[in-house]
C-alpha cells in the first residue's frame, strides 16, 4: 500500500481467482498422467481442502507426495491414493483464514446454522440434528456448508475443517446473542429429556448424549 501511494514505483496488480473443479481436476489429471474421471474424486476433496486456490492447492498436492499419501505403484504403474485419507487431513490454517474471512457474506440463515454448530463446540454427533430441527428447520441441509469447506462430516460426526472457522462464527454473536441461543439451545435438549423421561421415543439419540450437549453447551441440569 505504501508502495503504491508514494507512486516512486510502477505497480501491476493481477486478481487471481479461484480455481473451478474441472480447473482442478484438469490440473491433477495432468500432473499425475491419468485419465480425469479417476482424479474427479481426489479433485473434489483437493478443492474443498484448498477453496481452489492455486497456492494452497499446490501446497496440499506437494505434501501429499511428500508424505506418501499420494504414491507412484510400480505394480499398477500409476499413481494411487485413499481418498478418504485425505478427506480427514486437517484444514491448514491459511485456508481456514480464507474461508473465515468469506463467511460474514453468507445469508443469515446460513449463519444460524452455522452459529447453531458452533455452540457445541469443534464437532458434534448427526443424530443430535434432529432433535435441533425445531430450532432451526434447515439443520439437517449441510451439503452446501462441507462442499465450501466449512464443515467435514463423516461416520457420523459433524465437524468444523478447523477450529478457527469455529471460533470466527461462534465470536462472530454479541454476548447477548451468545446467551440466547445457548438458553434456547439448553432448553430444547431439556424439553427433549422431559419427553424421552414420559416415554416419547428419542430418535436415534441417548438420553446420556443429550446429557453430554447440555453440559457442552454451557448449561447445567439437574435431572442426572
């Protein structure tokens, strides 16, 4: 900036953008000397990893081949991966930076969910989303929120890709927002106790794990 305004320099500015799938799957499908349709799934967790920046993409890719993650088999005489090994490596923290910085653009609505999440902390369990249906009616629609790399879901679990993109949307409420939606968030799983203790089936959801998201989310009970 400093540069620029003293005017001593001659600056050209080039705005890089984002990286497409196809742009992606393309560059892999080169490097690694194979047809696309067998790089399309390493290509979709690559750009999820990396939000298709050409930095952090190549970043990624080169610690992959470091690591081993991605090999040469002499005896299938090509390059071979496990996809879902690196669909759980961790978010690095430039990429969760960027992604952080993007999310004050998302529609409220997409942030109530977001914020809903981040009340439990860096993960929580699928089963417990419906049980916060009531709460929030598009809880259970995360598929937009994993494909922008905000959150990972597997085997069950859902989790922010880092704990700093938590901790943007959670620090993102005022401290009267937080207490609010921690009551209406302590409430509804005391509501849910109530209910199992009559006899009401409880989906898929213990009544101990309802007990363990009342405590995460900050309030006591005094029904254990």
């Amino acid at each position: 900036l400093q540069l620029r305004l003293s005017g001593a320099i001659n600056i050209s500015e080039i705005a890089v953008t984002s990286l497409t799938k196809a742009d992606v799957t393309e560059m892999i499908s080169t490097e690694l000397r194979l047809p696309r349709r067998k790089v399309r799934d390493l290509a979709d967790v690559v750009h999820r990893k990396t939000t298709g920046h050409a930095f952090f993409l190549v970043e990624l890719l080169n610690s992959l081949l470091r690591d081993g993650t991605i090999s040469y088999s002499s005896r299938r005489r090509c390059y071979v991966w496990d996809n879902d090994s690196i669909d759980f490596i961790q978010t690095s923290d430039g990429v969760a930076g960027l992604i952080a910085s993007k999310l004050s653009s998302l529609s409220y609505e997409s942030r109530r969910v977001l914020r809903i999440l981040s009340c439990f902390g860096t993960q929580t369990d699928e089963p417990l989303l419906e049980i916060l249906q009531p709460l929030e009616a598009n809880i259970m629609d995360l598929d937009e929120y994993v494909e922008m790399g905000i959150l990972e879901r597997g085997g069950g679990i859902i989790l922010f890709a880092h704990d700093l993109i938590q901790e943007e949307i959670y620090t993102s409420m005022s401290l009267e927002e937080r207490e609010r939606l921690h009551l209406e968030l302590g409430d509804l799983l005391g509501s849910s106790i109530d209910q199992y203790s009559e006899g009401a089936p409880l989906t898929s959801v213990s009544v101990e794990s309802l007990a363990d998201d009342l405590d995460r989310v900050g309030l006591d009970s005094q029904l254990f």
